[in-house]
C-alpha cells in the first residue's frame, strides 16, 4: 500500500490527486490518498466558499490558442486529461479567445468528481503537523508514504511554520496578489457600452466595453484613482511590499504614468462602437463574462487594494458604470512563495527531503494553469518512482523543451538570488532562439507554430499521456 497525503484541494491539489487516481487505476497500483481541505474551518482573505479549485482572482485560464504560450499549456494538459482543464471546457463562458469559466460551475464540477473517487479520502481539516520522520534530513522514513504540500500562496500561518523547518527557515519569499471586483449585468448602462471583442477575435459579443471618449474624463478618472484611500496593510507587509507584475493593482499601473492605463488594461485599440464607427475611443474598459447566466461580470486588468467604498465611487465614474452594483469587491492579499532553485529538485520534490513534493503556486509559477500543471509533473514523478520500484526502471522527467517540462526546469534552476513567479512563455521552450532554421527566426508566427508542435510531440509520447488518455479514473 502507497499512502499519499496531499495539502490543500485547490486547482494544483486536485490535479494532482486526480492524476493519482488516474495512474493508480491504469497501473493498478495500491494507491490510497489523504486530500486535506481547511476550508471553510479556516477561511483565507481570498476565497469566499468552501469548493475545491475556487477561483479567487480572474475567472480567465488564458488562451487556449496554440498561437500563445498559455495556450500550448492548456493543449499539453488536455494530453493528460487534467481534471482543471476539462472542467473549465465543461463550464466555460464567452470571452474571445481566452478560456474564461462560470467560477462557481468550474468549482463545483471540480469538488464533486473528487468527491467521488473511491481512491481519494478528504479531510476537512487544517493540517498542521509534518510527520516528524519527514523533517529529519536524509530520512528515509517509509518509502511507501509521500507528502505533497499544495496548500498555495494563501498557505496557512501553521503550516508555514512547519515548512520553514524543512527549510530551515529560510529562502521563504512572498509577493502581493490582487483581484478584481464582480458587478451585475444590469447594472450596466448598455446605452453606453457596447458589445464587442478586440479585433474582431471570438464572438462579437464576448465582451462589454466601456469607452472613455473625452481624454479630460480618462484624466478626472485617473486622478481620482490614484488620490483613492487604500486598505492598510501590516507593518511587515509594507516592508516586503512586491508585486506580481501579471497581477499588479490597477492604482499601482496608474502610479506609473498617466497614460500608462490607456497602453495596459484600458487600451483602446481594435474595439469600435458599432453605433459610432467614426469615433475612436481614447480608452476603454473591459467587462468579461463570470458566469454562465451571463448575471454577472468582472472588470478586466482592475485588481485592487481601495477600500470597499472606495471601489464603488471611483469605478463608477468609468462610463455606463454610473449605477455599479459590485456584488464581490477586489481585494488584495499577500501570497508566499518557496526560492525553489535552492530547494527543490527537478520532480519538485525537496532535496533534502525526497518524500516531501511542493506543487501549485508555491512553487514559483504564477496562473491557474501553470499551478495545475505543477500537479500533473509531481504525479507523474511519484508513480514513475513507484514503477521504477516494480519495474525496476528509471524515473524520467519531461522534456525542457515541452512547456510543463521547461516550468518545472525553470522554477528548479533559475538564479535564487532573482528568483521571481513565472508564467508559461515562449522563452522558456526556446532556450537557443538562434539554433532554429532562419526562416523561423524571422518569422514570428512560424517560430511559434514550430516550438507548439515540438512541445506537443513530446508529450504525446511520453507514456504517461498514453495511459492518461486510455483510462477513464
């Protein structure tokens, strides 16, 4: 019998567990599993129920285009049938070219097909306490039993604790996260907005646009946001006060420029009124869809640390929101993260520790995606381990050269002493840019479609695709 425990059933957690079972169903391997859930004992400043996978920031998972890096992501863990993935198809809305879910839909399909996995036991408490044979350096404690800590960047304080001792309290780093707030759809003055995608891209309705047409109402609109009361933060939160630039609080961009906005969030460019086609906004404001009734929306590029109040006279000074109706305020939370180039080994487990793995964002990728991805990389690694046992075989890790591969190879040896949270990027499969052919160095879209292809290649040989495609956990 292989005991697993997991920490933590958010979206790395999940994954990870389902991927297990999964594994555990096709090799038939003796696999039982622990899914620790501190919520809703416990409550995080972020999330608001006690679903597994909720989403507490953008209800966005990226582009699902090979075309972007996210979006060779997601195609590789559709490869793997990633539980996150498949439920976010099952719940998606309309969002242009992005993979946008019903938040709660998304949650819920996640939290029920875990619920009922006869490989899987959920324990709705707080862990608290490693296992004192683990956090001995070089323990070999029992071989059949793993740890796996996806408890996030909202990890609690007691297990923090725990994890600075593996670490000997050190190289535990932290960055500041933000959402955005949640309206109602009728609380959208239609009379102004309009309904359109950027360019043209997906639906012609999958956004709503609030366009700024005077440049004196962006700049009163600016203003104002930036002369906004913030929540206060903790003493040590101001000392260790850094941004994730891909999550950065929408006052923090304006602080940047007073046309900074107009080329982040609320670019104009490639929308147009229909009812205006000659007037070109000077900038504009997305809402996306968050639910599948279509009731409900979120403000696009607007997360926030202003006070609740704050967030309702200042956002509704953005046109055709006269009469906002925030139903989730955006909130800003701090989020910690482990210096995994100097912890971790290249399967994510600990160096120090081998029977102990991180997955999810604590590990330093940044995006639903990426954390999800994490889990199927640290199941893949723990029944590689357990064959090798049987089979008498090698564990063999994923190509660098296939996006989930390249994450877990960057998080794992970049510089410690620049160590940041990284998205999925095209950098990161092509590290030798001028080895390709020269007509994919000059041509962009080409080049992306040649590192696309590669990256899927290796993954559909790798058995474990294979087996994830064949078995239905």
């Amino acid at each position: 019998m292989y005991e697993i425990t997991i920490v933590g059933a958010g979206l790395a957690g999940t994954e990870t567990a389902f991927q297990l079972a999964k594994f555990a169903k096709a090799y038939d391997l003796n696999i039982r599993m622990k899914l620790y859930e501190m919520r809703p004992k416990v409550k995080t400043p972020a999330h608001h129920t006690e679903n597994f996978a909720e989403l507490v920031c953008s209800n966005s998972l990226g582009s699902e285009f090979l075309t972007t890096a996210r979006g060779v992501l997601i195609q590789e863990m559709k490869l793997f049938d990633s539980l996150i993935i498949n439920s976010a198809l099952k719940s998606k809305v309309p969002a242009g070219q992005a993979l946008a879910v019903d938040r709660d839909k998304f949650a819920e399909i996640i939290s029920e097909t875990i619920s009922v996995n006869p490989y899987i036991e959920i324990i709705r408490e707080e862990f608290i306490n490693i296992p004192a044979d683990f956090l001995e350096a070089n323990s070999e404690y029992n071989k059949n039993k793993f740890l796996i800590i996806a408890s996030g960047p909202l990890t609690s304080p007691n297990l923090s604790q725990e994890v600075q001792k593996l670490t000997q309290g050190k190289d535990f780093l932290n960055f500041f996260d933000a959402a955005s707030p949640i309206l109602t759809a009728e609380s959208i003055n239609m009379d102004i907005a309009f309904k359109a995608s950027r360019y043209g891209k997906g639906e012609t309705d999958d956004y709503i646009n609030c366009p700024f047409y005077s440049a004196d109402e962006y700049y009163r609109f600016q203003e104002a946001l930036l002369s906004a009361e913030r929540a206060e933060l903790q003493d040590f939160e101001k000392e260790n006060m850094r941004y994730f630039e891909g999550c950065m609080p929408v006052e923090a961009i304006a602080e940047r420029g007073k046309d900074t906005l107009r080329f982040g969030p609320l670019k104009p460019v490639g929308l147009t009124d229909p009812r205006r086609p000659n007037e070109k906004p000077y900038a504009v404001v997305q809402l996306r869809q968050d639910n599948v009734l279509g009731s409900l929306y979120n403000i696009v590029g607007f997360q926030t640390n202003l006070k609740w109040g704050e967030q309702k006279r200042v956002f509704s000074m953005i046109p055709s929101l006269e009469n906002l109706d925030i139903v989730r305020y955006g909130v800003m939370h701090q989020n910690i993260f482990l210096n995994s180039p100097t912890l971790l080994s290249e399967n994510l487990s600990l160096k120090t520790h081998p029977n102990i793995y991180f997955a999810g964002q604590i590990t330093g990728v940044e995006g639903y995606t990426e954390s999800a991805g994490t889990g199927i990389v640290v199941a893949r690694s723990i029944v590689s381990r357990i064959l090798s046992e049987i089979k008498r075989s090698q564990e063999t890790p994923l190509s660098r050269l296939t996006m989930l591969g390249a994450l877990v190879n960057y998080v794992t040896s970049a510089d410690p002493k620049r160590f940041q949270p990284i998205n999925s990027n095209w950098a990161l499969i092509n590290p030798n840019p001028d080895k390709l052919e020269k007509r994919l160095r000059k041509d962009k879209r080409l080049k992306n479609e040649f590192l696309a292809e590669r990256a899927l290649a290796l993954i559909r040989e790798d058995a474990f695709t294979k087996t994830a495609a064949m078995i239905d956990a």
